[in-house]
C-alpha cells in the first residue's frame, strides 16, 4: 500500500467508550461513514442527544438518571 501524504487529526468521544462494543467505518470519494455499535443495555436514546450545526455535529451523551 502506497504511504499518503497529508495531515492526521483525531475524533475524540469523551466519556462514550464505555458504551461501545465496536467500531467501523465505511470510505468513498466523498464521505467516510463511522459506525459505532452500542452494548445491549447500556444505554438509552434518550442519554444521546445529537445537536447540528451550519459547519458542525455536535454528540452529547448524558449521564442516565439516578432515582
């Protein structure tokens, strides 16, 4: 595989690695694809709030509810 020249940057998830059993992603011309695959259980869709922007997308996950 020929070595790419170009600048490397990182996605950073604060505080969602607990909740993740896997990760992939998919690449064309374009876009590139990020699939996260959640633990069964672990989290609810109301912890993930998803927020966009003009130029960005913001993900937030809360913390569950104590009672």
């Amino acid at each position: 595989m020929e070595e790419q020249k170009g600048k490397m940057f990182s996605i950073i998830l604060r505080g969602l690695a607990p909740y993740i059993s896997q990760v992939s992603y998919e690449r064309n011309a374009e876009d590139l694809s990020l699939y996260l695959g959640l633990r069964e259980g672990d989290l609810k869709p109301e912890q993930l709030v998803v927020k966009r922007g003009n130029s960005d997308l913001t993900i937030i996950l809360t913390k569950p509810e104590v009672k």
